[in-house]
C-alpha cells in the first residue's frame, strides 16, 4: 500500500473542476489548493502499479498538465517484495518460449 | 498523538508536497517527528532519464523503501515523476542476477560460476583474440545509463590496455547528433545555457520531442513559466504527431515526417527576408559556412541559398498543416520574443540528417541572437541518465578520448597517454568501429570477443534481426555486465551480476552540463558487484595472461581500494583532476566532497573548488559568468566562444539543404513508420497488464494509426495490425486516434515480445556524421490481421 504526495499542476481556471473529479477517485484525496492551479494530494493505493494507473488517469484530465510526485514511502510493498508475495512485473527479456 | 503510522505517513507526504507550492495544512507532525518514517536519507540523482533529477532515497533496514524530491535542486525544484519507482522494486527484485553465468557455446544452458572463474575466463578470451586476430578484434559497448567512472575505466583499459578505440555506446542511438550539431555549430559538444533559463524565457520552441511525457519535470517548469505569463510566453511545438505537448502549445506544426529540415530553413528565410536578423550579433559572432569542407560563404550567398526554401515552397513540401503564413508567424514570435528556448530530443536526432536538422535549429538562434543572453538558448534534452557526463565527456564513444578530446589528434591522445603514465603512442591514431560498423563487424566475423555492458543492444539497434544473427555466432565471446537477464544475454556466453543504482557510488552528468554524485546507499545483493570492481580485477588477470605491464599500470592508481566508495572516488579523482583539466569540461573543483556538499551538483566549466561551489557555470561563454571565457578572452567582447572545434572562435551558421528520409514511403510500403524510446532496457509493464483489457496503462506496445487511415483499411481500436517493412514484421493491437499526421504509424520500443519488438521492422540507415541511426522514420505498409486478441506478456514467470 504505497503513499504517495503529489502536487497536481492544472490551468487555474479548471482547477476547481479537476479537485472535484479528484475527490472521486478511489486512494485520492485532495489536501489544499491554490490560485495558481496547484493542487496538493495524497494518493494511497494497493499496489505501485496501480498507482502509476492513478496518475496516468490524474494527468490525462482535462486541465492537467502534470501530476508531479513529492514524496512516496512504499515500505509495505517492498517488504512484500522481499516475502516473495508480490513480484513486480519488469519485462526483462527471458528467453522464454511462448 | 495516537496517529496511526499510515495517518502518519499519509501527513508526511501531504506536508512535503504542499511544502513545495507554499501552502499551509491544518497540522503539523512536530510531535511525531520521533516516530520518523525511515532510518535516514540518502541524497543521490534519479537514474531513469536525462533530466537529473535530485531526489533523496529513504533506507529502513537496509533497504531502499521511500523517495522524496530535493527542493533546492536546481534541476527538479524537488519534483518527480512516476519513472522513479523503479528504484525499489529493482532493488530487491527476485530475478536480479546475483552469480557470475557462463556458457562455452551459445546453445548451452548457463551453469553458475564463482566471480574467479569468470574474470579469469573474461581474461583469457580477451587475450586470446588480442594475440590471435589483432587489438581491434575486441570491443567495448557500453550506455548512457553506466556511471561516469565506469565509462571512464573501461574505455581506459580498451584504449591504454588493450590499445584499441572500438569503444562504443549506446548514447550513439540517441545523442550523437545532438552533439555533432553542437560542434559543428558552436565549437564546443552540450548546451550553453541550463534549465533556469525556461523561467526567463518568453518564446518555447519545442520541435521532435514530447516532453511531456518523456521529460514531464522539465515539461512542469515550462507550464508553470507559461501558466504565470499567459500573454507573454508563447509555445511552438513542431511534430507529426499530435501529443499532449502539442496540445497546450500556441501554435502546433504538424508536418511530414522528415520535412522538417524545410521548415527550418523556411524560417531562416523568413528572418533573413523580413529583416528579424540581428546584424551587430551576426556581424561580431558568426561565420557562414557550407559543404563537407567547411567553406566560408557570405551572407549574399546564405541569402541566395534560402531562395529554395521560401514559405511557399517549404509549405508544399512539408505537407499536414504547415501553411506559409504559419512558418511566417513561427519566425517572428521566435526572432522578436525577448527571449527564445528551444528544446529538442530524438525526433531530431535520430534522423538521417540528424546534426543537420541540429545545425538548422542552431542557425535561427545565431541569426536572431537568441542565445547567451538570459532565457535564451538551443537546448539539446537528454534521453539517458549519463549520455552527456559519462559518454560524451568521459570519453565513451569511438572517436573520443576523455575531456571532449578527439582520438585523430595526435597531441591529444599525448596528453591522456601521459595522464594515464603509459608510454606514448599507446592508443592508437584511429578511431574504433561506431556503433552499427560495430555490429556490422560482428556479422562479418570481425569482434572476437565484446563486452556489453548495461545495455540491450539485441533489442535496441535498428533492424535488430540482422545484427542478433551475428551476435548469435560462436566466434564472438560476448560478456554482459548487467542487473537483469535481457534480450543480450541470450547471446552472451558469460554474464556478469552487477550493483544498481544508490548500491555503488558514482556520477551521472545530466542534460545541463552538471554532475551529480549518488553515494552507495544500500548494499547490493549478494553476489551482485561494482562494474568498476569487475574491471580492475579484469584488467589484472588481463595483464598476467598477455604478460603486459602497461594494462596493468591502467589500474595501478586503483589496487586495493575498498569497492563501495574509495574505487569510485580514486578514479573521478583522476579523471576530473587531470583529464579535464583546461578543458572545456573542466571538472577540477567538483570533487567527491564538493558535489557532495551541493544539494545539485555542479555545472562545468569548474575549475575551481571554490567556483563548484556556486553550482558552476550556468552559461557558457558569457565573461563574467563562465571563468573559462575571461580566462581564454581574445577581445574585449561580452561573448568568447572558447570551444575546441573553432579555430576561428566563432558560430557558424550553415547552408544545410533539405534532404528527405532515406527510405521514404512509396505504392509498395506507403506508411512512414516512426518510433520512440523508452530509456531503459528493463522497462516495467504493470501487473494490470495480465488483465487482457488491451488499452489499460499500455502494458504492451501498440501502434498508433490516425483515424482516416484506421477507416480506409478497415482498423478499429484494439485490432491485431501487421506493420511490414522491407526488414521484418510486427504484430500489434491498434491504437486508433488523432496522434500521428495521416499516412504515418507510431510504435514504441519498449515491448521484448518478439511479435512486439519494433526493432525488428526499423531501418539502420545512419547519418554520415554523426553515425546515428534513422529511428525516427522509415517505411511500413500496415493491414488489419484479426480483430482484438489476448496478449502474452513478455514477462518472467
Ligand atoms: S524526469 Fe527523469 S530524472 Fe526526473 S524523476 Fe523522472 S525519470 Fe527521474
């Protein structure tokens, strides 16, 4: 379950819409925001990947330029990696017949 | 108190982002600043692109489990992107390789060797096709993603040791017209100015490049320069294919592909005819120029050159919805803004005419005087981490020596024999193999024995295919040096488990002429070593098996130091100290314990510590600012262009004429086919990406097919396509929308599925200067095979 801070980068004048689509987003919550457009979440998820699902969808919103990370503690998610529970997906290259 | 530790660390990272805009939240976690949320915090630079980005690792219990941004950091201003999880789920990943893997025969399966035997075999086939075949039998190729110091040792043991220039890297597919555009226009390789001239800047002029998406920490900075300044800031965006950077610029030229050579000259035309040229600056600074030798030209003549590229007719050749009014409008925002930037990356250099196209950006900012001055500058991007500090400066590519020397010049090639303490004439005059002439030789029989290290050559050159098969011979030992198995070491006969990223000290030297230190933050796991570990203990047994104590003195300065941190250090202090010493690179004042004093770095020319210690030089060639132009002034004018490559210490403009692509669309393969990268040969696709729901998250690759096209031939979203050029085929679902100008396709590289592998279909035709291979374009012809299909992922299991 990683934690992610992120300040959300939007055209001021939708910035107001963008938080209210944000506020519907499942793992998102919306912190403060400013008159310049930015808008400071945090984003909790299952995994890292559904995080990066999160912000690809945060950052393709109308009036999003960029979704930029802040800070991001996924402790959890490496000790599951280390228990050999979740093995993230790298494509590597295994000559693997298919 | 009583917070929960998620609560905890959910305020944790609400706090550091709302820190870097300003912003207040209704609490603090002053009282549970005890309970903190690692064990400490490790400063380093974020390895998966050219951007540089500073960024802070957090160790708990030995392991890399947290990241936050560097708000000082003169590149990110603390911002990060999504690329940067890639650090912790590497780390401790299961399918890292920890154990030396050897093979005799490239059909056998790898059996686990100790790390004696395998630098004892890596040893004898050097030597072995040293003594039989010759010192060019052998070969280095290397990547823009290796540390500084690990660049710099193994070109120094091929070129001191081994006396061969056949020392390559991948940068070569990426940046080597970048900087024989840099040369050849300004004298010296890498941009004059830096990222903080996008906050002065008043015109963007974005051309072959989404960065956006590939570079979307810059891409913030740009926005928010833009955002604060509505009305002044403009934002041009040159590209076939609609992106999300074309969508929120000012103006978006959309051409093509290929064209785009006309487009520039147009411009120049425009500038020239309209009289937006600035002749005190042309008069003072530049030189016109033409053809392969060089020759000095008028203004008459460029004059007369441009004739050809009228609006008009620059307009009819480039096709989409270029009209002459719009070159006209892009001309006179770009000469007569205070200030104009302009930022490109590979669809400008991976281009048959990459350094002309590179030449032809430079020439408009020499004609308007757009350079020097704040908020003004030609801004090359960089795809990998270290292409520009350790293969560019480092010396990693065939024709160049460490310290921005070429190999050709017989009193520069003195001065690294004599650094290095090796007897003179030790490297030999000419220059190795480039990178395709190097994979050619492999196919000929040529390379007995090459080291690939940290990179996926087997996958990443052009029409692929053709140099796998010669990888694939027995006659060449190939030895990678890697974190992961990759498409290479299927065809490697010995693999070697190297340290990640914050497991080893090192350098990179991002886009901006800066270097960063990252310090060993955790340990490798076991069995996993240090490249620059690996080649000392090479180059000893190197030394035994060819009874050669010149190879041996290559290392000398570096026997017995502890692997993690003094190796490392012992080899940038020799490289910084006396290589780049009164050279335009010069490093000297960024030592170990300057660059670790910096929150950033800092940006050459240094040749001081105390110097480094401001951050560097933020422009080059501006007295005052840069110390190498008062140091080196010939006159008493503000701007002294010092660079190597100009004699006569002036910019030139050159008369480059449009050339289309070397193997443009026709009736048998009507489609251009273009492709993008992805930096690193080990690329994440998400877990999601099992869910066979083709579009989620672009878990594989797709090709993108403009709508008109999608309708002609029958396509719709999600359908399997064929995409055949002359080469080879792929087979992938399509991606049906309004990106590409019609009549192209668009497919990134990052599948390894051997269906998916777009290498397979590219073209290696190279640009004669720059030996860069054409990526960006050649030609396809696509039909629809099925309807949608559930993928296989390329993954291990
Ligand atoms: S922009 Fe580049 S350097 Fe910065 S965080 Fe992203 S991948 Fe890393």
């Amino acid at each position: 379950m990683p934690i992610g801070g992120f300040v959300v980068q939007t055209e001021p004048a939708a910035t107001e819409k963008v938080k209210k689509e944000l506020a519907c987003l499942q793992g998102v919550e919306v912190y403060a925001s400013d008159e310049k457009g930015n808008i400071v979440i945090v984003i909790e998820s299952n995994s890292s990947d559904d995080m990066e699902e999160i912000v690809k969808k945060i950052t393709s919103m109308e009036g999003v330029f960029t979704t930029g990370l802040a800070y991001l503690n996924a402790e959890d998610e490496v000790e599951k990696i280390e228990k050999g529970e979740y093995i993230p997906n790298i494509s590597l290259g295994h000559n693997k017949p298919h | 108190m009583g917070l929960s530790r998620r609560e905890f660390l959910k305020r944790t990272a609400a706090l550091t982002a709302a820190s870097y805009v300003g912003l207040e939240l209704p609490f603090t976690l002053h009282k549970e600043a005890s309970a903190a949320d690692v064990d400490k915090w490790v400063r380093g630079s974020c390895r998966l692109c050219g951007v540089g980005c500073r960024l802070d690792l957090g160790v708990k219990n030995g392991r890399g489990v947290a990241l936050r941004g560097v708000p000082e950091s003169r590149t990110n201003l603390g911002y990060l992107c999504m690329k940067g999880m890639l650090f912790y789920k590497v780390m401790g990943h299961p399918e890292r390789l920890t154990k030396p893997l050897y093979r005799e025969k490239k059909d056998q399966p790898f059996k686990e060797i100790s790390w004696d035997e395998a630098l004892d075999i890596a040893a004898k086939k050097f030597a072995g096709a040293v003594t039989a075949y010759g010192n060019d039998s052998v070969a280095y190729y290397g990547s823009g993603q290796a540390l500084t110091e690990e660049t710099y040792i193994f070109q120094k043991v091929m070129r001191g040791g081994l006396k061969t220039n056949n020392v390559e890297g991948n940068p070569r597919l990426c940046m080597a017209s970048a900087v024989g555009g840099y040369l050849t226009s300004f004298g010296a390789d890498e941009p004059i100015g830096s990222y903080a001239d996008i906050e002065k800047a008043h015109c963007f002029f974005i051309i072959g490049s989404n960065m956006a998406e590939a570079h979307p920490v810059i891409f913030r900075r740009l926005m928010r320069r833009k955002l604060d300044n509505p009305d002044k800031v403009k934002v041009i965006n040159v590209d076939p294919r609609v992106s999300p950077t074309s969508r929120i610029a000012d103006m978006h030229m959309q051409f093509k592909p290929g064209t785009d050579l006309a487009i520039l000259n147009a411009m120049a035309y425009v500038i020239i005819n309209e009289k937006l040229y600035d002749e005190k600056f042309i008069n003072d600074y530049a030189v016109f120029r033409m053809g392969k030798e060089k020759k000095q030209v008028d203004f008459a003549a460029y004059k007369k050159f441009l004739e050809d590229y009228t609006p008009e007719k620059a307009a009819a050749i480039c096709g989409g919805n270029i009209t002459p009014e719009k070159i006209r409008t892009a001309a006179h925002w770009f000469a007569k803004s205070p200030a104009t930037m302009s930022l490109w990356t590979m669809g400008i250099n991976q281009r048959k005419r990459g350094v002309w196209a590179n030449n032809l950006i430079h020439n408009l900012h020499i004609l308007t005087g757009q350079l020097l001055k704040p908020g003004a500058d030609s801004f090359s991007l960089t795809g990998q981490p270290n292409a520009c500090g350790g293969v560019r400066e480092g010396g990693g590519l065939c024709h160049i020596l460490p310290g921005h020397r070429l190999v050709k010049i017989e009193k520069l090639r003195n001065q690294v024999e004599e650094a290095w303490g090796i007897p003179k004439g030790r490297i030999p005059p000419k220059p190795g193999y480039h990178t395709v002439a190097m994979f050619e030789a492999i196919n000929a029989g040529k390379i007995k024995a090459i080291w690939i290290n940290c990179t996926s050559p087997a996958q990443s050159l052009p029409n692929a295919d053709k140099y796998r098969k010669g990888m694939s011979r027995e006659d060449c030992f190939i030895v990678v040096t890697d974190i992961f198995p990759t498409k290479t070491t299927e065809l490697a006969n010995l693999v070697l488990p190297t340290a990640f990223h914050f497991e080893k000290t090192g350098v990179y030297g991002c886009t901006e002429r800066r270097s960063q230190l990252t310090p060993k933050a955790i340990d490798p796991p076991k069995g996993a070593k240090p490249e620059v570990w690996i080649v000392r203990e090479w180059a000893l047994r190197l030394a035994k098996e060819l009874n050669d104590p010149v190879i041996k003195q290559c290392v000398a300065p570096f026997i017995g130091k502890e692997e993690g941190y003094e190796l490392p250090k012992a080899i940038w202090d020799e490289y910084s100290q006396k290589l780049t010493k009164n050279r335009d690179n010069d490093l000297r004042g960024a030592t170990y314990e300057v660059l670790k004093s910096m929150p950033d770095g800092v940006q050459w020319p240094a040749p001081t510590e105390a110097f480094a210690k401001t951050g560097g030089t933020v422009k080059k060639f501006v007295r005052g600012i840069d110390p190498l132009a008062d140091k080196e002034a010939k006159d008493d004018k503000p701007y002294q262009f010092y660079g190597p490559a100009h004699k006569d210490r002036k910019l030139w403009i050159w008369l480059r004429p449009y050339k289309g692509p070397a193997e443009a669309p026709d009736a048998e393969y009507p489609f251009y086919l273009s492709t993008g990268r992805i930096i690193d040969h080990w690329h994440t696709t998400s877990m999601t990406g099992r869910i066979p729901e083709l579009m989620r998250a672009n878990p594989y690759a797709y090709v993108e097919v403009n709508p008109a096209d999608a309708k002609r031939l029958g396509i719709k979203p999600g359908d399997m396509v064929e995409v055949e050029s002359r080469r080879g085929k792929n087979v992938l679902p399509a991606k049906v929308y309004e990106g590409p100008i019609e009549g192209m396709v668009f497919v990134y590289w990052h599948d390894m599925h051997e269906d998916r592998m777009i290498n397979r279909v590219t073209k290696d035709a190279y640009d004669p200067g720059s030996k860069e291979p054409e990526f960006k374009i050649c030609a396809c012809r696509i039909k629809r095979v099925s309807g949608p299909k559930p993928l296989k992922p390329y993954i291990v299991t």
